[in-house]
C-alpha cells in the first residue's frame, strides 16, 4: 500500500516514490506588461521595473483558450473595467476586433482558393491524390 501522493518509480530493480504536489503561487504586480513568446511557449507577465513571471509549456492554442475564457466566459473580462481604463480597454478591444475579423477572411480566402483550384484540376481532368504528398 502507497501513501497518497505518493507514486512509485521503478528504476533497476530499485523502487523510489516521487512526490505529487499541488503548488499555488500569487503574486502582486502593478502597472504590468503580459505577452507570449511562441518560439520559448511562454506566457510572461512584466512589472515597470521588468520584474517578470515565465509560465513554460503554454502553446498557441493554450492562448487562444485564455482568450475565449476571458471574453466568452459567463464572467466576462470587461465586467471589471474600471472607468478609468475604459477608454484604453476599448482601443484595445476594437484591436482585438479587428485582427480577428482579418484571420477569418483570410482563412475564408483559404478555402476559397482551394476549392478554385481543386475546381480548375477537375476541368483539366487531373485527378487528386487522396493521399497527402510526401516532400523530403
């Protein structure tokens, strides 16, 4: 029998148990910076004097779910914007709007384009390859 938490490693013929923690860290910072580094998968929160907090392991798509968390969320984001933010909040809202409006067209435009050109090799009678081209 294990104690909870506790898991055993096997390692030639020797058992060791690793520990399980759940850890929270809260941290205070004022006036701050948030970004995402894609090429580190990094989520890093900046105060003025570049203190900074790195989360590792975030990818592309762990962002967009923090975006749709934050602004789809039954608790909305915006809820909490004081009225001295809001003139800043809503610049960056229509920014948010906007590159958002421009991914869809493009990738509607993407479509587009792969459904004309699928067209133009059935009128050529060129058949496609079910299956995906290899390239080295």
């Amino acid at each position: 029998m294990h104690d909870e938490g506790l898991t055993p490693f096997v390692h030639l013929s020797t058992t060791i148990m690793t520990l399980k923690f759940d850890t929270t860290h809260e941290y205070y910072m004022e006036s701050m910076n948030v970004g995402y580094i894609e090429d580190m998968k990094c989520l890093f929160v900046q105060d003025t004097d570049e203190n900074t907090v790195n989360i590792n392991g975030v990818d592309a798509d762990d962002m967009i779910r923090l975006a749709r968390n934050m602004f789809c969320a039954r608790d909305k984001a915006w809820n909490y914007v004081t009225d001295s933010q809001k003139e800043n909040v809503n610049s960056q809202l229509k920014e948010i709007h906007k590159a958002i409006g421009e991914y869809l067209i493009q990738q509607k435009l993407m479509v587009e384009i792969e459904s004309l050109h699928e067209k133009a090799l059935a009128e050529q009678g060129v058949k496609k390859d079910p299956s995906p081209a290899y390239t080295a």
